[in-house]
C-alpha cells in the first residue's frame, strides 16, 4: 500500500485558500462587466502600477520592443516557435472533415472550423513566461483563428520586450499589455475600448485560473490550466539529484505548485529529500521553491510499478515526469495526465519552453477528462446532412415519425409525417405516427 515520507498542506487548508480566490475573482469579474475600461484602468494602476494611455501596442511600440531583444533570443524565439509550429502543422492534419453516404440517398458530414476570435494570456508575474506566447498565439494561428488577441502584464513598468516579441512573431493581430484577471476579464467581456473574443486560452496563477472558471459560458476556455503540477515516476534507475532538480525546477513556478515524488525505492526517496535540500541552499530560486515544496510537495512510496501507476492516475497531475526501467509500461497505461516526459533524457522544462509540444495543460485533476491545449482546441466540429432523393426522405421519415410520437413530440412527428405525404406518395394523418406500410 502507497505510504506518504512527506506531506504538504490538508485538503482543508487547501480549500479555504481556493474560497478566498473565488470571492475576490468573483468581485473583479463584476466590476469589469459595470465599468469597462474604468475598472481594467484601476486594477491595472492597483496592481501593476500601470496606467498608459492606451492598453493597445501601436506596430511602433512593438517594433520599438522587437528593438530591444538581442538578437540571439530572437533567434531562440524563433527556433522554439518553429517547434510549435511544426507539431501542431502535423496535428492539424489529423483533423480531417468528413461527408459519407450512410444510407442510398442519405448524407452525413461534419467540417472543422476555427474558432473566429481567441484571447491569449501570457503570464508575467515573477518570471516572464515568453513560452507561453508560442503555446497559444503560434497554436491559434496554426488552427486558422482569424483574430488573435494576445495580453501579458507590464514589467518594471513597460512591455516586456521578449515576450512582445514572442506574441508578434507567433502571428498576434492585437497586443495588450494587461495582466491577471483584468485581463482575461477584458478579453472575454469587451469593453469600451476592446472587442470581446469567443474564447479563452493561456495558463496563469491561481486568480487568472478561477477568473478562467467564472468566465466559462460565456466565452470558451482551454482548460482549467492552475498552478504548474509535477509528478515525478522513479526507481533506482536514477538518483536524487536528477529527481530533486526536476521536482524543485517546476515548484520554482510559485508557492502553490504542487512537486510529487513517487517512487518504488526507499532508498531513492531519502536521498531525493536530502537532495532538495541541499540544492535549496544554492537555488537562486529558492525562496519560491523552498515555500512550494515545504506546502505543496510529498513524496510517495509505493510497492511495485502498477502500485506507482495506480497513485499517479489517483493524482492526474498536469506534469508526469517517467524515470523507470521501463518508461513504456506508463506511456502503455496511464490515463490522467496533462503530459508525459519519457526517461531521464527529457524533462518538464523541454516541454515547457522549446521541444514543440504544447505546455498548457489540465490541473487539479482536470486530466481525468481533458488534454492539453493543441490545434485542436481551436477548432470546432459541426455536422451536416444532406438528404438526396424523395426514396431516402420517405423512408428516414417513417422511422423519425414513429420515434417522434414514442416521446410524445407530435410537432416532431409531424416534420417527418409531411416528407412522407410529399415524397413517399402515403395519405398519413397529422399528428399520428406512421405506420409500416
């Protein structure tokens, strides 16, 4: 039976922290969807110090950003969204519209449509999250989305010119400087100044993500994309210091990033501990890291691979790091996970940044019904039919006639009774189902 060495904070403890978020969320939320620009005006001025006049980049300020980055981030920019790029080309070409006769005379077919309008958010916070531009600008546009709002909060009180440049490159019709929930606020309602879109995307911190969750009906959202979680899959194929780098890389993100250690070797689990510790001491992120781990991380030992595999789909963590003998046995069998990092070779952090898969991804559990972000969010199924001849008409009447009146929809009924009178030639009572002839 699975056994916790290490723990971090009670459900409890969680959930009243997650009760506070939805409230102020919800009181934000409100005062956007009353005063439009005002509100985003204020939050904006309260929160990041910001108050241009224009939330809007003008093509010169953001050639004036592009100006600033060095030409070899440009480069790496550019590399990372060539990755994007070509996996979600090759994704796209899996989605594929369909038009079959089912029946003689009967046609069904459905197209792939993009969704019109997308608003990206890119977080900013401590670290400038650059990647996250290539993950959803580069991906919509990709998919065909026809108009692409990208929004990111300033830096030391201006744009922060790599990822202004990230979210022009990757093909970005509108740039806005705006960060946390103002910001996914303004997008999905509109205001007085910004057109509303049609959907939601982007990760963010725990605000951006409930912000995410009440906005959800009224426009689309990705996914419930919260705090980075990882998952480390581990036995004593490898050691402490590689597993402790990748748990104390990915509880960096924030103070509520959850790091998970599981693993079949005791062994493996006390020199891991020993080694985030030690590492903490010379982390230049540590203070960050050192909170999550104390709070959000644990460490979990199990008896056997299938025990292992059994936990990690319990946890359905958004980050599933896999350094086993044999890595193909949870690729084979693992259900709940946002992504999965194969062997010690690859890592969360190549996901995150540069290797071309997409690294928006469910949390809280959300993988248990829902992957990631890729071309295929942006895209929406619709069906069509298409009915050839009076033969065909006749007969699927018939049968509608009759499964119509079993439910009681005699207006129903009727739709079908009048094709058979018009095509298939029979004298049928309204409202009456129609019997076999």
């Amino acid at each position: 039976m699975a056994s916790y060495l290490k723990r971090g904070l009670e459900q409890a403890e969680v959930d009243e922290a997650d009760a506070k978020v939805r409230a102020l969320v919800e009181g934000i939320l409100a005062d956007i969807e009353a005063r439009g620009d005002a509100a985003v005006r204020d939050l904006s001025r309260k929160f990041d110090n910001w108050e241009p006049d224009d939330y809007r980049l003008s093509e010169t300020e953001i050639e004036a950003a592009l100006g600033k980055v060095a030409k070899r981030d440009l480069d790496d920019i550019k590399f990372a969204q060539e990755q994007v790029e070509g996996f979600a080309r090759q994704q796209r070409a899996c989605l594929r519209d369909l038009e079959v006769e089912t029946l003689p005379g009967v046609v069904l077919g459905h197209k792939n449509i993009p969704v019109n309008s997308v608003g990206c958010y890119v977080p900013g916070g401590k670290y400038p999250m650059v990647a996250s531009a290539h993950m959803s600008v580069v991906t919509a546009k990709v998919a065909g989305v026809k108009r692409i709002v990208a929004s990111a909060p300033p830096q030391d009180g201006a744009p922060h010119p790599a990822i202004v440049a990230a979210m022009h490159l990757g093909g970005a019709d509108e740039i806005l400087v705006i960060g946390g929930v103002q910001a996914v606020a303004a997008m999905a309602l509109g205001t007085q100044t910004i057109e509303p879109v049609d959907m939601l995307v982007g990760p963010g911190n725990m605000y951006v993500a409930e912000a995410k969750r009440q906005l959800y009906g009224r426009v689309g959202i990705d996914l419930f994309a919260g705090p980075t979680e990882t998952l480390i899959i581990a036995d004593g194929t490898v050691d402490g210091e590689i597993c402790a780098i990748d748990l104390l890389g990915q509880a960096e993100h924030g103070p509520t990033s959850p790091a998970v250690l599981l693993t079949t070797s005791e062994t493996l689990a006390n020199d891991t501990m020993r080694e985030v510790e030690r590492q903490l001491d010379i982390l230049p992120t540590a203070e960050i890291a050192r909170r999550s781990w104390a709070d959000y991380g644990a460490v979990i030992l199990c008896e056997s691979d299938a025990e292992m595999l059994a936990e990690a789909d319990r946890l359905a963590f958004e980050h599933v790091q896999v350094m086993t003998g044999d890595p193909d046995y949870f690729l084979d069998n693992l259900t709940n996970y946002g992504a999965l990092f194969l062997g010690p070779r690859t890592n969360v952090s190549y996901g995150d940044k540069v290797i071309g898969t997409n690294h928006t991804l469910p949390t809280k559990r959300a993988g248990r019904y829902t992957g990631g972000l890729w071309v295929g969010k942006f895209i929406k199924t619709h069906t069509y039919q298409r009915v050839l001849t009076d033969e065909a008409s006749a007969l699927v009447g018939e049968y509608c006639s009759r499964l119509c009146m079993l439910e009681g929809f005699a207006g129903h009924a009727e739709q079908a009774n009048v094709r058979v009178r018009r095509y298939g030639g029979r004298n049928v009572p309204p409202y009456t189902a129609v019997e076999p002839a």
